[in-house]
C-alpha cells in the first residue's frame, strides 16, 4: 500500500511510463496462431497408450485432442480436454507441462524437443471460449441431493462442477469476493490476463445447478457441522491461509509484505501504475510464489530484485523454465543463503542480513559462519503456506499439518470430503487440486447413491 511511511523508504507507485505497464504485463506467452497450431499439432505421433497422457495429472487424451486440431476441429479438441479437466483453459497457461505431459513426449527421444502440449491446449480451449456455440454438456436430472463445497478454488469448482452434471445441487462458498481461489488472486498477471480466470468461471458455472455464496468463510459465517446438517455431504477445498514465518524476529515495519497478498493486490488492481513497490526488492523463497513476486517487481519497476533460496537451484520448487523466467526478467536468484535479521531503521525495512549454507556430511542444512547483507527497500515473504485447521474444527484427521484423505478424498469425518492444497499428499499444482475435485465428486456421487453411507 502506497503510504507516506512507504514512500519515505523509498517504495513509490508509478516508477514507469503508463504505456510500459501495458506491455511489461501483457501475456506472458501469446498464444499460437492458427498456422502454427496445425503445423505443431502435425507433430505429434499420436501414440496408442501415450506416456504424455499418462503423466498428466487429470488425464487428458492428448494425442486425440492433439489429432482434433490437426483435423482443425478445435470444438472437438476442446471437448477431449475439458472432459478430463474442466479447467483446462487456466492450466494450459500455468501447468508446468515442461515437467509433466511434455517432459514425457516421445519426441524428446529423438529431437530433445517434445510436442508444445500446453500451447496446443491453450490454442484449442481459447478457440472454445472464443466461440463456445451450444452448451459442450448437458445437465443430468435433478437428483434431491445437496452438496456445499466451501472453497471456490480449482479444486471446489472441478468438484462444484462435476456434482451439477451428475444432477446434484451444489452450493459453493468462498470468502473472497470473487470466484477461482489461486486462479483469481494468486498467478501473476501476465500469465492470466484478459480477465481469463472469471470467463472460465462463468463457462463453468453455466452448466446450472450451481448456487454461488460468496464472503462466506468457514469459521466465522458458516461451520462445517452447519453444512453438514443441511446438505447430504461437503466438499472442503480451502486452500492454505497460514504463511510461513522468516524464523527470524520479523519486526513491524513499512516495506515487509508476505508475497502472496502483493500478488493479489497486483491482480485485483484496475491500475497498476497506482501500486507502489520498491526500488531494492528482496524476495526470500523459492517457489512459484517467489517467482511470480520477483518479475511482477521488476515490471512494475524496481531497479534491482534479488530472489534468496536457502538450498541449490535443484531444490527450488519453481521449476527450470520458471527461474530462467526470473532472470531473464533481470531477477538476480542468489543460493545457499538463509535470513537471519530483517534490517529497519525508522519504521522501514533497509535490508536483510543473510547467513551462507550448506549441507553438512550428513546431509543436514546448516550455516557456514559466513554473513552478508542485501540492501532492500521492500522484502517480499514467499517461504510457502500452511494449512489452518481451526475453520473446519480438530475433529478432522491431518497428515504432515494437512487434511488426511483417501485417494478418493474422503476425510476422517462422514460425509466430508477434501481436495487441493489443503489434502496432505499433494504437490500444490492447479492440475492435481482439478483432479482431487473431480476424483471427489465421483465418490460423493456414489456415496449419495447408498443412503446408508450417508447417515452420520
């Protein structure tokens, strides 16, 4: 937030022209022309038991949808994907395919470079939401039963969505005010502009059956034995609220945001010449998060952003594709360094002292005894989330400080159901939270077609 107290430290809006905020956040990666569709699509070695099918998470028919764009039937092609991932659209722009689908192309046998599965996934479902035509699916008879599915996330909606077509009435809580959880406020700009993320919703939603309840958080204007007593099971995809403390003393000062709540700030501004940022940024993480706050940084104009990671480059969760990404947005990713004081002086943050790392002989973390200092004006927590179970109450089971599941994503607790970054097990992937809803709306599914099994 733009504040006298932050622009005394040196955080100020506008640094650019407004024309350069236009192009440093437009999209990230245009999408593929018709020509260029056709010709990677005739790439493809359409492969009967494909391994590229068998690597994504939600099962996507690659080489028929694939085969569909070569034929030029991209309503077909849209069909095959959204299917098996009603999200297809969103995960065709932020699925790390070079590491699932794409990683497993055939093709990286011969040619080191697999068919661009992603932008093809990206070119058929944008040809689809450009043109939608008839309703893709239609409805089942209403069958009586009622479902909440708090947490409007990936998730909730592939849940929400696979419900409605099954003919149930699904009620759908968040406690945001908009729909779509990470998809709507916490991707960079860039990767999700045109306001792609609520055409999508809406695309999902107009399967019908589907009440939305908005600025509904569990734990303070629903509980989970409320829902549970007027609807026959509940759905919970509710994300992961807490955020990581430093480990060091983070004291109150003017410039030291968590990385997630810039993200979102950035995503929910009409203007981006009006948000503030600093001229020194520090970025402590080494995540996904960490990388969308780094570059999103830099365009918005800050001279000099610095992404920390306490291990190597091999431990960072951000992907390969995802740091060059960093760095050839001029984000310096510096190793092997751990916080150790957070700098103020005024109220403002002036820098952060770092301590070096390494791994010792038994392969434990540790310091070297070596320190350095980043000067920073702004420093941006990105060190990962946790999972807050006191919404949902501690009857629930957890596994490593999240919801204990199945592989169906039943829970401890009758009746209820869980799936996305807030079931133990996961990766934290918008692809795996889609197929955790799906997978989940299968087994209410069955699970309302044996009354016993829905007797508390």
């Amino acid at each position: 937030m733009d504040t006298p107290a932050s622009r005394a430290c040196g955080i100020h809006a506008a640094r650019l022209n407004l024309a350069d905020y236009a192009v440093n956040f437009s999209d990230a990666h245009p999408p593929l022309t018709r020509p260029q569709a056709l010709i990677e699509a005739e790439r493809c070695y359409y492969c009967h038991d494909a391994p590229c099918a068998t690597a994504c998470p939600t099962g996507i028919d690659i080489p028929s949808f694939i085969h569909r764009i070569a034929q030029d039937n991209n309503r077909g092609a849209a069909r095959a994907i959204l299917e098996a991932n009603p999200l297809g659209g969103m995960c065709a722009r932020v699925c790390p395919t070079e590491v699932l689908c794409e990683q497993a192309c055939v093709r990286n046998t011969n040619e080191d470079k697999p068919v661009e599965i992603g932008a093809l996934q990206r070119y058929a479902t944008d040809a689809f939401f450009a043109n939608p035509g008839a309703p893709m699916f239609q409805r089942a008879a209403p069958t009586g039963r009622r479902v909440a599915v708090v947490g409007a996330g990936p998730a909730g909606l592939a849940c929400a969505h696979g419900l409605a077509l099954r003919g149930h009435d699904v009620v759908l809580f968040d406690a945001r005010p908009k729909l779509g959880g990470l998809n709507e406020y916490g991707l960079a700009s860039y990767k999700t502009t045109d306001n792609f993320a609520q055409k999508e919703v809406e695309w999902l939603l107009s399967v019908g059956g589907i009440e939305v309840r908005t600025s509904q958080q569990l734990g303070r204007d629903i509980t989970l034995d409320g829902l549970l007593a007027s609807h026959d099971a509940v759905f919970l995809g509710l994300g992961l609220q807490g955020v990581n403390a430093l480990g060091v003393a983070e004291p109150t000062a003017s410039g030291v945001r968590d990385a997630v709540d810039f993200i979102a700030e950035l995503r929910q501004s009409s203007d981006l010449s009006t948000l503030p940022v600093g001229r020194r940024v520090v970025v402590i993480g080494g995540g996904m998060t960490a990388v969308d706050a780094a570059v999103q940084s830099r365009k918005l104009g800050a001279e000099e952003v610095t992404i920390v990671y306490r291990r190597g480059a091999d431990a960072m969760s951000a992907s390969e594709v995802e740091q060059q990404w960093a760095q050839t947005n001029g984000v310096t990713i510096r190793h092997w360094a751990a916080p150790q004081e957070v700098l103020c002086e005024g109220g403002a943050v002036t820098g952060v002292r770092f301590a070096a790392t390494a791994l010792d002989a038994a392969g434990k973390l540790v310091n070297t005894g070596e320190t350095f200092t980043l000067a920073a004006d702004m420093v941006l927590k990105a060190i990962g989330q946790t999972y807050v179970a006191e919404p949902a109450g501690k009857a629930m089971a957890l596994e490593g400080g999240r919801i204990a599941t199945d592989a169906a994503g039943r829970t401890s607790l009758a009746r209820v159901w869980a799936g996305g970054d807030c079931r133990a097990g996961g990766r934290d992937l918008t692809v795996e939270a889609v197929e955790h809803g799906k997978l989940a709306a299968i087994s209410i599914h069955e699970a309302m077609s044996v009354p016993v099994a829905l007797v508390a």
